[in-house]
C-alpha cells in the first residue's frame, strides 16, 4: 500500500497543482473544524478537505522527490525547503508521537516538478515566479494543514487542493534608513513572508536619514551617510546573504535607491551630488535634492547603478522618485539659468522629468527594469512601456482614480496607498486593509490585468528591531490573502478564524506575531 | 573615582543629564568628571547605615546595579557594603554617597546613580561630580498589566518589574482575572483556573508563579496590587464555580448564558469572603483592587429571583442599589482582613457610602470628564487615584508619548490635592500578548513616570524632554529591554533579538 502525499507542481503552464491523493483503509477521525478552511492562510484558489483523517509521525515522516520530478536531491532550494518545512510541522513537538505500538498513515510527500527546467539554481522572478513560488507555495500550503490533535500527535486530513496567486507581486517594504534594521530582522521577516506566500522584498535600503548601503565602487557614502560606519551598515556580504535567504524561499529582493529627493544621506559621502540651497546670493550651507544640472551627477548614477545592477540580481530595481521638494532647487543661481537655457520656464517638475529621464537612459543600459513611485508618472515624464507605477498616496477615491490613469496610459501598476502598515490604530486594522483590493477601480478588463500586485510599506519612522515584527504581522498577512487567493475571498469572519490559527502557528514557529484580540495560542510565544 | 569629598553648585547641565529618567526634583551636576574602574568599584553600606550585609534587598540591588552600570564588564567582585533614601546621592572624587531612610529609597537612588554613568568611546566609564536629593511627586506610581485577555508569561511579566524599576514605577497592579479567561490558580478553589483558564496546565498562574512574581517586584521596590475584579467581567469565574454567577432568563425561562455575580445569594459572600482571605494571604500588600466597574444590569432585570430580592430589599427599580449593596458586602469582607479596598470609579458614581479610606480610581472620559471626577471624589473626602491619561494600550500614529506627558489638571483646595496618590498606566489585554507587550509599553510609559515622579514645571517642555527620553531609551536598549523607538535615529546598541 502507498502512503504518500504527492505535491505536483506543472510548472509548464505556469501553474502548480497539489494534490493529496492518499489510499487509505484506515479509521475515520472527524475532525473539529472552527472554519471549513482550518487554519490555510492564504486560503489556496481550490480547496477540498475531507472528513477523513491520517496520522503522521516525525520519526517515520519524508518529503522526498517524486520519481518523475524534474529536480532531484541536487536541488539545493527543495532540499533546504524540505528541512525547514520538516522543522515547521515536526520541530516543536517536544514528545514525537509515534510510539511503537501505533502507526503512521501517511510517511511520504512527493513533490513532483513537472517542467524540464526547474529553475534550481535560478532566482525567482517576474515572469517564472508564478511557477516556481508554487512549489514553496505547495509545500507551505502542506505544512498549514498538517494540525496536532489533542494528543499532541500531528494530523493532516485528506485534502485536494490546486493552487496559484491571484497576482505575480505581493511585497512587503521594509525601511532601513530611518532606522537601522539588524539582518536577523530582515531574515525572520523573509521567513516569514514565505509562510505568507509574499514574493517581493522591497528593500527601501537608503534614504535622508541615513545610508547603510555598504557600496564598493563609492564606500564613502555609508562611511560617511550611515548612523554608524561599521555597525550600522550592510556590507556586500550581509546583502548577498539576505539575496540568498530570500531565493531559497521563493522571494525577490528589489532594492530601491530614491532620488532625486530623500537623499540627505547621500551627501554626506559624495560632495556637489546634492543642490546646495541659497539663501539670498549666499549659499546657506543646506543641501536639496540631487543637483539635476550637472554632468558629475550623471556619471556617478551610472556609476553607481552599474554597482547596483550587479549585486542585486533582480530584473527591477526601484528608482524612488518621490516627494521632491523644489524650493531649493529655486533658490540656486545656476539652477536658475539652467531653467531658463532649458526654458523650463518656472516649471521645476519639467527639471524633474529632465533628471529623471536620464536616470531611466542610464539605468536601461544595465538592463533592468524599473518601479518608481507615482510622482513620475504624474508629472508626465517619458517612461519605457514596461515600467512598473508604484501607487501610494491619496485617499481610496484618489488612489482608485489613479489607478484608473496609470493603466489607462497602458503603464503597469502595483498598489500601496491601502496598506501603509505604518500607520497604526487600536482595533483591528487588518479588516481595513483586507477589505482593500487593487483591481477595485473603473477600467476596462485590459486595465485591470495591468495591475500586477501590491505592497505592504512599513516605513521605519517608528520602527525598528524592537518593534517591527509584531507590528508587521498578522497585519501583513491580511494583505497576503487579498494578493494571493481568489478576489471573492471576502468573508471577514473566516477570515478572522483561519487568521488567528495562521497567527499561533506564526508564533509556533517562532516569529512575534501580534494577537488580533483577546484570546489565546497553544504555545505562546517564548521569546520574552 | 575613589573618595567622596565637595560639592559644586552649577546651572543645570541638560546634556549631562539627557539619560536620567525621570527627573530628579534637585539636582546639581557638574562637568568635573570622575572615571569609574570596573576592577575596583564596589557599593558600600555605610557606617551609619540601618542596613547592613545579609539586607537580601540592597545587596541583590548592588548585583543588579553593577552590571547595569558596567554593562561590558563580565564578572565584578561584590564587596557587599555601602550607604544610602527617599535617597540623596552625592558623587564627588574618590567617592559616591547615597543617603536614604529605607531600602526602598535607596533602590531609587541606585537606579539614578546607575543612570549618571556613562561609558566614552574607548570602553572607559565616567560619572560626573552631583548631587541629588529627589522624592517622588505621588506616592504611587502603577502600571496595569491584564492577564485575563491574553495570557502573559510569568517571564514577560518579570521581564516588565525590571522595566518599572528602571523608570521608578512602584505599583504593578495585576489584573489577573477577567471575563475571557481565570489563570489564578486558587488554592481553595482549583476549579476556577481548572475550568475558567484558556489552558488548565499551561496558562495559568500558579502559587509559586505568584511567589515569584511578588518576591521579584519585592527586591525592586515594587508593590503588587492584586485586582479580583466582580460583579461583572466574571464570566471566566462562572466555569469553575456554579451557581456564582447569575442566570440569566429570556421570558420566564433560563437562557443559558449568565450575567454578572448573583448578588441575591448568600452563598456568593461566603465564597467571596473564602476567596479573598485567600488572596489576603497571598497577597501582601496592604491594597486590594476589588474592581466593580462596568456591570450590565440586563441580565439581573431578566431573572426573577434577582428581582424577587430587589422588592424584597426596598430597591425599587434602581438596579445601581443592588450593586451598590453588593460592593458595600465585599469591601467589609475585604476590610475584615485589615486591607484597603481600591475599587474603580463605577463605585463612587452610583454610590457615595464608602468606606472612607476606599481609595478610588478614574479611568473614564475625556480630560474634562475626569477632571470633574477628580474634584468630585476629593471633595468628597476619598483618596483617588488617575489612570484615564494613561490608557497605553490606545495606540496611534506618531510620538504619542508627548500626550502621555499630560499634566494633572484640577481644580480643588490644596487639601483635595493630597488626597491624589497618584496615577496608572494601564495596558489592557485585547491586543496586547508576549509578542508586542514590551515595545508597546516602553518608552511611552515612561512618559507617565516622569509625571508621576517628577517635578511638574522642570519637565513641562516636550522638547527638552525629548532628547533625554531618547538617551533614555537606549539605555533600556542596553539593559536588553526592547523599548520602541520614539522617533527616526539610532542607538549605539540596537536591540539584537529579533
């Protein structure tokens, strides 16, 4: 008799398929169930749980590589994912059941890779991600359903689900500027995004406050823009590190280096990059944004974007440009006569776009793609058809009338203004953010396929090592389920029941997660 | 710095003092400065001294400050002497003295003196030539902790006395039972936990639990107020204990679900009276919170017995008579083993035949309401106590602290001033488990100790407060409590967990 479970995943069309087939001749254990759904977050496109029940023992429990995969034991990101997944079902279960008298009924799960290329040693992207997250999509899904009964034995029911995202880019935003987040933080985050199933990392690594960015080609900017030369920076090392952690679970690391504004820090190391700002016909001794007028600027962007575009592997890196503050730009002289040779008129958005379009020139020639924040697009500058619109301001009309244009002009978009995670309030802000959905504007079914996913920002004004995790999840996971499973998906209450489980098995497994209201987790969290 | 000799008059130096939290009342410090030696400081008990070696509480303090002042030092000798109030402390070359009339001063001026010290670039640490002499504003100065809502381990809960002390908080008020869940393990009667628990093995507070907890908050100078809050949130208490709470009746029948403590049965008392001379015995402190706030009546209208007992006692309709009666039975029992009643404010607003030494507390409405309050209840002759500026669990976006900060309002005779004995943060439950407590309540409650403790008029400007706050800040850092950041900036030693 077989006693698998098999984890088949199609990646030749683009989708994964899971399937529990188990043959079974064993008792039937019903199962108490608070949502139909258990405790799967994000809830999987189709999902069918039956009644019956099988056991599972640590000491006899595999994931094993189907015989008709694609990927074998040679697969470094299947096999470090099968330890961890193991860790996370059989891990903390201090007793393994098991004993010798009683059987298990299930010992195997095959995973299946079913297309020739299985992307082992590729890193996850824009276009293969669909493909390739189902695999750890499919093996998280797995781990969520495995449940310990009150016995402490572990059980799974028998399940048949097919599963793939709603939208290829679910991100989560973290800011290491405004304060400096040790990598231990930004790893237990990373793990914890896979157990949400997000696939971006949007690494705000820069910005005013400080430049933590350890860079090779210009290291003065970190030795002299970050709170701390060496304990307050990210070395080539650490950055490669976090890269590598973020592949092995399915997720993408774009770096965003903003400009022309929020650059403070950036002077710091590298004189005449920023506008000095007058006051009257005297220099005041401040700076502004990036000084757009002169040559010098351009060659160190292209300089330092070469940099970037080796050492984050991404297809996209984020060009920022937002919130630019013109009044020092005005107050310069030579800005000045430049506007007029350019006859820019007073128009200093024109001097934006000016900037900003060279930047794009520069950073087409490393062959990337690029997201940049909604400013760019507003204020009309010429951007390539494949540019990515990063929504983040306004209220629910405005951010819904934006996206409305963004995709009008044929640009794709991804959405944030929702999802400022940031921004607390007592209650349950989740619901508020769960309720959001970024294909919820006027437009066409063209222009809602433009939209290609969303983000949750937690920008670090508030934020640091202390704080952040609980404070990022389960609110973050709201966000997760409205980008990743079926948009119909909207019932507050179950999602509420399967939150909460999906929370304790977040603190189970050792991240902080903060509680959605009174009321318990089998195992609290130790780590006071 | 080896021997204490003279003292310099200066001007306030707000740079050398941006770390100390929360202000001194007096203090001068100047900029002559003495390096400490890790290898060869020692605390002393001096000659004069009361205390002596072998006093458990100021020679564990002299461990715990060490370290707090040498963070980077690994093992120290404890040459377990020195001297002491509430405190004065006098630093000078060669030699620091710290004069205080009991331990518990002493306690105080050691975290002060802990606080003066500060270590330079090289690893070097220095403390300057000061003098102190400094005494709280009110004499208590509590944080609430629920643990009814969510379960707190006893280690968040030690790990949050270590923090009270750090900012000078003396009261840990224990709401340790509520309507979600009964974690206190009873002696007497084991049901309440066995049954009334989110878990009967792994949520719940035992005997020892409690011990600890007390004798832990005990060695920092922190009471433990007990809050066994009736006659309403008890609906965990109806678990383990039948017939304690009331049934309540849709139409003339039982609906099976029950309301507030039946206050229409003699067998509630007797099992109160059992209760609390349990807790009495427990407990030590001289206080005990007996909660009565927010009782539903609907539940006591629909049953007949209830209503029977109403006619019975003359109440009319006026259900706040009923409960009155009721609070009025348990703070003579609780008053018949020689403690104090705390009860929320509820109690004062129905019913004005208390106790007088019933201390009361205000925790409802907006700055004029509890204004109000507070000249009402002072007028009326009772001790109050303040916690509504203090809800700390009521999160928002930006520096939130600076409303914290708020100044006692009133309006009243200087005798209706005495009678405030203080102020509460509280951090009540709903949201708030192991995961988020600590970042969430520090440094925002260290806000409301800076209040409590200090001077009014030298720590009214938020500005100047800011920086020392933030210095403050890291310095818990430091001493690994994972206080949240006030605003954009860093600490030379971030928080390593995760």
């Amino acid at each position: 008799m077989l006693k698998f479970a098999s984890l088949l995943l199609a990646l030749s069309f683009c989708q994964g398929r899971q399937h529990h087939n188990i043959n079974n001749d064993d008792e039937v254990v019903p199962v108490f169930q608070a949502s139909k759904y258990s405790s799967l977050w994000p809830l999987p496109q189709k999902v069918q749980i039956s009644e019956i029940s099988f056991k599972l023992s640590g000491t006899s429990f595999k994931i094993v590589d189907a015989k008709e995969s694609s990927a074998g034991s040679s697969c470094s990101i299947l096999q470090s994912a099968y330890r961890r997944y193991y860790e996370y079902m059989f891990g903390s279960a201090k007793k393994q059941w098991g004993g010798k008298n009683r059987r298990a009924d299930l010992t195997e799960l095959h995973v299946w890779i079913t297309s020739p290329d299985s992307e082992c040693d590729a890193y996850p992207g824009v276009t293969s991600d669909e493909s390739c997250e189902s695999f750890y999509g499919g093996l998280e899904t797995f781990s969520q359903l495995v449940y310990e009964d009150e016995y402490g034995a572990k059980n799974i029911n028998s399940s048949k689900i097919s599963d793939f995202p709603r939208f290829a880019h679910r991100g989560v935003l973290l800011d290491s500027s405004r304060h400096f987040l040790p990598i231990k933080v930004i790893l237990a985050n990373l793990e914890t995004m896979a157990m949400n199933k997000i696939n971006v990392f949007h690494w705000h690594i820069v910005d005013d406050q400080s430049f933590p960015y350890l860079s090779r080609t210009f290291p003065q900017l970190s030795q002299q823009g970050a709170y701390h030369p060496y304990t307050h920076v990210y070395t080539p090392a650490d950055v490669k590190m976090v890269i590598e952690f973020a592949r092995l679970r399915g997720i993408r690391v774009i770096p965003e280096f903003d400009t022309p504004g929020h650059t403070q820090s950036w002077g710091k190391g590298q004189t005449d990059l920023l506008t000095p700002c007058f006051s009257g016909s005297k220099p005041s001794g401040t700076f502004g944004p990036v000084n757009p007028i002169l040559n010098t600027t351009y060659d160190f962007m292209t300089q330092f974007f070469k940099e970037v575009s080796t050492v984050f592997p991404d297809t996209y890196v984020h060009l920022g440009g937002d919130e630019v503050d013109f009044t020092c730009w005005k107050s310069n002289p030579d800005i000045q006569k430049f506007m007029e040779q350019q006859q820019f008129g007073e128009d200093y958005s024109k001097l934006e776009s000016f900037y900003i379009q060279r930047l794009l020139d520069i950073v087409s020639t490393t062959q990337k793609g690029y997201l940049i924040w909604q400013e760019v697009f507003d204020n009309g500058v010429k951007l390539k058809a494949d540019t990515l619109i990063h929504v983040w301001k306004g209220n629910q009309q405005q951010y819904q009338n934006e996206m409305a244009n963004v995709t009008a002009s044929g640009y794709q978009t991804l959405l944030s203004t929702p999802w400022y995670l940031n921004r607390i309030s007592y209650g349950q802000d989740w619901q508020g953010f769960y309720k959001a959905d970024p294909q919820d504007f006027k437009g066409t079914d063209e222009q809602k396929k433009l939209v290609i996913g969303g983000e949750a920002c937690l920008w670090g004004e508030y934020v640091d090592a202390t704080n952040l995790t609980p404070r990022l999840w389960p609110r973050a996971s709201a966000v997760a389920e409205r980008l990743w499973s079926a948009s119909n998906v909207t019932d507050i209450d179950d999602a509420f029941n399967r939150l909460s489980l999906h929370r304790c098995r977040m603190v189970e497994r050792g991240i902080p997660a903060e509680p959605l209201f009174s009321s318990y987790c089998p195992h609290e969290y130790k780590g006071v | 710095m080896t021997s204490l000799t003279s003292l310099i008059h200066s001007t306030i130096c707000w740079r050398i003092l941006k770390g100390v939290w929360p202000l001194p009342q007096s203090f001068t410090i100047s900029s002559e400065r003495y390096p400490l030696n890790p290898q060869a400081f020692y605390f002393a008990y001096g000659k004069q001294s009361a205390a002596q070696e072998g006093c458990s509480v100021l020679d564990e303090a002299f461990k715990r400050y060490f370290s707090l002042i040498f963070p980077d030092y690994i093992s120290g000798r404890f040459y377990s002497e020195a001297i002491f109030i509430l405190y004065a402390l006098r630093v000078s070359a060669g030699q620091a003295s710290l004069k205080a009339e009991t331990v518990w001063g002493a306690l105080r001026g050691l975290e002060t003196f802990s606080q003066l010290v500060y270590q330079e670039d090289f690893g070097s640490y220095f403390v300057n030539k000061t003098e102190i002499e400094d005494f709280p504003r009110f004499q208590f100065r509590g944080i609430l902790l629920d643990t009814s809502r969510h379960y707190l381990p006893v280690r968040a809960i030690l790990k949050t006395l270590d923090a009270m002390a750090f900012s000078k908080f003396n009261v840990f008020h224990w709401h340790i039972v509520d309507d979600p869940s009964f974690p206190y393990q009873s002696r007497t009667f084991p049901d309440l936990s066995a049954k009334g628990a989110f878990h009967p093995m792994t949520h719940i507070y035992t005997q020892s639990d409690v011990r600890r907890v007390i004798s832990y908050a005990r060695m920092r100078g922190i009471r433990v107020l007990p809050e066994f809050d009736s006659p309403g949130h008890t609906q965990s208490w109806g678990k383990g204990q039948s017939d304690l709470l009331t049934p309540c009746y849709r139409g003339s029948t039982p609906s099976g679900t029950f309301g507030p403590v039946n206050p229409a049965l003699p067998s509630t008392y007797k099992f109160m009276a059992t209760l609390f001379k349990e807790v009495s015995s427990v407990f030590p402190d001289s206080y005990i919170h007996l909660g009565g706030d927010e009782v539903n009546f609907s539940c006591w209208k629909s049953n007949p017995d209830v209503r029977a007992f109403m006619q019975k006692m003359g109440f009319g309709t006026d259900f706040t008579k009923l409960e009155a009666y009721y609070m009025e039975n348990i703070v003579n029992i609780t008053t018949a083993l020689n403690k104090t009643s705390i009860v929320w404010q509820d109690v004062f607003d129905y019913h004005e035949r208390i106790p007088k030494d019933t201390v009361l507390h205000i925790w409802k409405g907006d700055p004029a309401s509890y204004e109000a309050e507070l000249s009402r209840i002072t007028k009326a002759g009772y001790r109050v106590l303040l916690a509504a500026p203090w809800y700390i669990n009521h999160i928002s976006y930006g520096q939130d602290w600076q409303k914290k900060k708020i100044h006692i309002p009133f309006t009243g005779t200087e005798e209706q001033k005495k009678l405030v004995i203080g102020g509460e943060v509280c951090m009540w439950g709903e949201y708030v488990d192991a995961t988020n407590l600590t970042p969430r309540l520090w440094p925002r409650a260290s806000a409301a100790a800076e209040r409590l403790w200090s001077d009014e008029k030298q720590t009214s400007n938020v500005d100047k407060a800011f920086p020392r706050l933030q210095d403050f800040r890291c310095k818990l850092l430091r001493r690994g409590i994972q206080a949240e950041p006030l605003f954009v900036g860093h600490c030379k030693h971030e928080y390593q967990g995760v």
